[in-house]
C-alpha cells in the first residue's frame, strides 16, 4: 500500500481515508512513478512540491467525475494546493492556509476519514546552527528518545527532508509521526533551540538560550491550539522553567467577555518525560506560577474601565489574593484625608468614582523581618484630565494601571511559591477624568510630608498618587521601596519593547533586577538620576516641588526626580513600565498583540534575588 511519508497536511489526510486512496490509486502512481519507484509495501518520502503537483493534476482530473456533488469545496482546495505549487519558499504560511480549508474536506459524507484532528500534541526541540543551512540538527535528549521509541527514527528523517532546521522562534509541524493506527500524539511539533553552545549574552544582557526555549515553545503551542488541540504536552528543552513560561503565555488570550460558544479553545499543557530522565518538574512549576501571575496582569490590564473600576479592582483583588494567603485591606477615601493624601485625592475627585487605597500584606518570613515594599500605580482610566490626552493614548489608558497590576500579581505568584519574605504592597486606586471637580493647571497642594505641590500639567497624576503613596510606605521600615508606574510615554522612542526604565539610587537593587531580568528574558535598562534632573523639578519660587518643571525633554528623568523627593531614607526603585504596557505582537513569540503584562515575571525573580547573598552574575574567567 502506497504511503507518502511527508510533512503536508493536506496529504496526510487525504491519504487517511481508505476510499478516496483506492480511487486515486492508480492515476497517482502513475505520475510518481517518474520520480521514484514503488513497490506495494514500500514507504516512500517525497518532497512537499512535487505531492502537491501530483495531487492537484490528479484532483483536477477527477473533480467533476467523483467530486461533482462537493464541487465548490473542491475548488477551493484546488485553489489552496494551486497556491501550495507556486509559493513552496513559503510553506510554513500556505499550510497553516490549506489547513483551514481542509477542515471542509473532512466533512464530506460520502468519504470514509481514518483519523480525526488532532486532539493530542508533543513540542520537541533540535539544536541546530542557524546560519548553516545544511545543519541537519542535533534533537534533544528527550525528542531522540521519543524518535527512537515511537517511531523507529522516521520522525528526525521527515525533518531533515522537509527542508533547513527550524531557527530560533519557529516551530515545524509533523503529523502522523507513529505507526499506529490510533496514534497517542497525532501532531508533533519541533521547536528552533539555536545552538547547544548558547547561553548569557553580556552584550545583550540576557541568557540566549532561555529566551530561545521560551519563543519556540510559545509558537508551537499557537500553531497547535489552532488545530482543536486538547492537550499540549512540551519537554523542558534543557530549562523546564522557561519552557513552562513559553507554553503558558503562549496559549493565553483574553476572551472573558466573549460570548462561551465563540471563544478559542485553552489546551491544557504538561511536562513530557521519558523513562529514566530526570524530571525538572519543580523548575516546571516555578515557570507556571510566573506566567500565571503575567497572564493575570494581562487579564487586569485588558479590563476596559467601565467594568474594571477602582471599586471592582478592589474586589478583583480581594477574590484573587485573599485564597492565595495574601491579606488586603481596603481603604476608602475618609481613611485617605485622615492621611493628608491631597495629592492622591486631587487626581480622583473628579470622577463619580470614589478613590480607594490598597495595602496588601504577606508573611513569609518572621514578622520582625522587615518587609518589601511594593508601590503600584492604580490609575484605572486616565484621560490627562483637562490637558486632555490625544486619541492614540486614550485608546491604551484603561492600562494606566499596570504598576498596581504587577504588584498584585508579584503578591499572589509569591504567596504561591511560599516564598521566604515579608512584602507589602501599596497601591493607590482612582480615575483621571474631566469634570466640575477637576484639579486645574496652577493648583496647588500640601502633602503628608508638608511639601507644597504645584501642579502644573493634569495629564502627570502618575507622579502624584506614587508620591503619598512613598510617603506612607516609612511607617512600615522597609528593607526597600519598590515602585512600578506607567509615567512618561516618551520612552515609547527612547526604548521602545526591549527594556524597562530603572531609576534607583542604590547599586545593589539594580545589579540584582538587571540578574533577573537576564533570567527572565524581560529585560530592564538603567537611566540616571542625577540632581541636574532634581534642580528642574525644584527650582520654582512658589512651591516646594513642581510635578512637571522646567527645562525640555527628559520627562522619564524628571518624573523620577520628583518621586526621588518623596523617598525616605533608604534602597528605592522606580520602575517606568510605560513601553512595555502594550505589545504588537510581533517582538516576542510568547506575547499576542494587547496588553503585554511585563514586568511581571522580572518582579518576580527580582524578589527571589534578593533572598539570596549572592546575586551578581557570575561572567567567565578569561584565560590567557
């Protein structure tokens, strides 16, 4: 019996049924017969380009003869193997095309289909040199295995005839791959690892091959759940963590307000493992509760604010954290003027709705410790009050509260690792809306601190509800004072997606956040903090302290500045999340187009970092 051992859906399935492979039978292997000889029991590989040239004289010869009831979903697949002859340099794209019209194929009632879509998959890796193209790949310890095993050694055979290695990022689809009838993975997708050899880059300040890991696992996985896939099962690939991470962000979406009929199916993941392999599934855990805990400050972000408000935040939080062992407490606008928060109060009264304050508390340690202090901005929709905002930022504002996001997520993923550290989590909630009660240009407030505020400019309340926050942060003597905020789109040109703004004033807290972005792939850059940035934010006769001060450019630095004035004694850290609120989707394989949720996972490691004694990165001797 004539079996085409190849990498082509369309192929596959066509040759599954038993009644449509008798009756091409004969014209089929008359036209493979000038390229290869067959005999009854051989397995023959063909290339991809000439099975669909075959394929398509052969289905146009008997399309009105056996097809004529189904004729336009024939032409249609005509259309699509038409397209496979022609653009073959790209085939990955024209079948992932044919694909979809291969589903109307599989619903013809007078043809008998062997095989249903896949409902089980497996993600692999290859090592292979990415600027060799006659590389034939190395497969991991585990996908050898797995060739070996269940299928006899045809799988790494139908790779290296398929064409060139997969590259970092990609990943190549393989069904059928397993002699059974039934087989227990139907589709079998090898994922681009780069070469064995990568690791930390000091140029790029990242571990090349952990970010490898988790890009071609995140597309694999998306390619796969597009095939009605029910369960994904992905080896480590050498790092069980960032494979878990890849997989997890990979398949999310945000669908909760679609309605249960039309969304996407979420395949379940899992770790592969073979037989006497040592089994990383703690690493495997880490990296799901870190991408968990991302994909939650996905799901926060991508609220829109008529749902998502400072009210309904409040509850989110309080349904989320309060089973992970987190406490919170819920503070109401009373509480905020016993306080002399002004300036927090001034950038809320204009909205109906009122502001609330946030204090999350966790014990992981003894309560003598001295904590952690997480400040996270909770601007749930900011419009820039009366300095009204343009349309292209108005439409991302309803993430202005990503800090507050982060820092709820950093609380429930550390709760779930039990991690040995005392954290408590500040964060000041409230819309930035126009209204009767608006704060206006020249108004001027008093903090808890006694600094008069000069507010210049309404559309810069992210500095001013960071600020009381800081302030309140001292009564608690903390070890040190982390906040994230979303506070000057101009880094939107100054970095783009690669990387975070860090100000800090303390050397250690960046050497151990620049040690976990490197881990974590999400990367962080430091800017300066100097006091030629504090002199321009100060300098005014009035007031003590202006929220937008003199001088052009350097919004990001001066943002800083002003929050620097705010500060107790002690470690502190701004975080400047304000380009990497959002992603287009096409930067990093594991992230769709929205609300990216960074930089979550960094927090995270960057928690664990300071746990430990030594958390400098350790860079080769080098010898002489």
């Amino acid at each position: 019996m004539l079996f085409l051992d190849i990498e082509l859906p369309t192929a596959v399935y066509l040759f599954c049924s038993r009644k449509l492979r008798n009756l091409l039978r004969e014209k089929i292997e008359k036209k493979i017969s000038t390229f290869v000889s067959v005999s009854n029991e051989a397995s023959v590989s063909l290339p991809y380009r000439v099975v669909s040239i075959i394929i398509y004289n052969t289905l146009y010869i008997l399309r009105k003869s056996w097809f004529e009831p189904h004729q336009p979903i024939m032409s249609q697949m005509l259309r699509s193997l038409n397209m496979l002859r022609r653009r073959t340099r790209v085939f990955e794209h024209v079948r992932n095309y044919a694909a979809q019209h291969l589903n109307q194929i599989l619903q013809l009632q007078h043809t008998e289909i062997c095989a249903d879509p896949p409902s089980r998959a497996l993600v692999l890796g290859v090592y292979a040199d990415e600027t060799d193209k006659t590389d034939s790949g190395i497969l991991t310890e585990t996908a050898w295995r797995y060739n070996l095993s269940r299928t006899n050694g045809r799988m790494i055979e139908v790779l290296r005839l398929s064409g060139p290695m997969p590259k970092r990022g990609e990943a190549r689809l393989l069904f059928a791959m397993e002699p059974e009838k039934v087989p227990y993975y139907s589709a079998v997708a090898v994922v681009g690892l780069g070469r064995e050899c990568l690791g930390y880059n000091p140029y790029e300040i990242i571990d090349e091959q952990k970010e490898a890991i988790r890009r071609s696992v995140a597309r694999a996985c998306m390619q796969l759940s597009m095939l009605d896939t029910d369960r994904i099962d992905v080896e480590s690939c050498g790092h069980a963590e960032s494979a878990a991470e890849g997989a997890a962000l990979g398949i999310w979406a945000y669908q909760e307000l679609r309605t249960p009929k039309d969304r996407i199916a979420v395949p379940a993941i899992d770790l592969y493992t073979t037989k006497d392999e040592i089994c990383d599934i703690e690493g495997w855990r880490i990296g799901l509760q870190k991408a968990a805990a991302q994909n939650l400050t996905r799901q926060l972000q991508e609220m829109p604010s008529n749902i998502l408000t400072p009210t309904a935040f409040a509850q989110n939080v309080v349904e989320v954290l309060c089973k992970s062992g987190v406490n919170v407490e819920v503070k109401v606008e009373g509480w905020a003027e016993s306080q002399v928060m002004n300036a927090f109060l001034s950038v809320g009264k204009a909205s109906c709705e009122p502001p609330i304050f946030l204090e999350l508390s966790y014990y992981g340690t003894t309560p003598e410790e001295r904590p952690i202090v997480l400040v996270g901005q909770g601007i749930t929709y900011d419009c820039g009050g009366l300095c009204l905002k343009p349309y292209e930022k108005l439409k991302v504002m309803r993430g202005d509260m990503t800090g507050a996001a982060v820092v709820v997520a950093a609380c429930r993923a550390i709760a779930s690792l039990r991690l040995p550290v005392n954290i408590r989590g500040l964060i000041p909630l409230c819309e930035n809306v126009m209204g009767c009660n608006s704060f206006r240009s020249g108004d001027t407030v008093k903090c808890m601190n006694g600094k008069h505020i000069k507010l210049e400019r309404t559309d810069y309340e992210d500095i001013l509800v960071l600020a009381d926050a800081l302030l309140y942060a001292q009564n608690f003597c903390p070890k040190c004072i982390v906040d994230i905020g979303t506070t000057s789109w101009c880094l939107n040109h100054t970095l783009g997606e690669a990387a975070c703004a860090i100000f800090t004033n303390s050397e250690i807290l960046w050497q151990q956040i620049k040690h976990a972005s490197m881990h974590t792939g999400d990367r962080v850059w430091r800017m300066p903090l100097w006091n030629y940035y504090s002199t321009q934010v100060t300098s005014g006769m009035s007031t003590d302290i202006q929220n937008y001060g003199t001088g052009t450019g350097a919004k990001p630095c001066k943002c800083a500045a002003f929050l620097k004035e705010f500060v107790p004694c002690g470690q502190w850290m701004h975080i400047d999340a304000t380009n990497v609120m959002t992603t287009r989707g096409n930067t990093f394989e594991y992230l769709r187009e929205g609300m990216a949720g960074r930089p979550t996972r960094t927090l995270i490691e960057f928690i664990a970092q300071t746990i430990c004694k030594d958390t400098a990165p350790k860079y080769p001797k080098r010898q002489n």
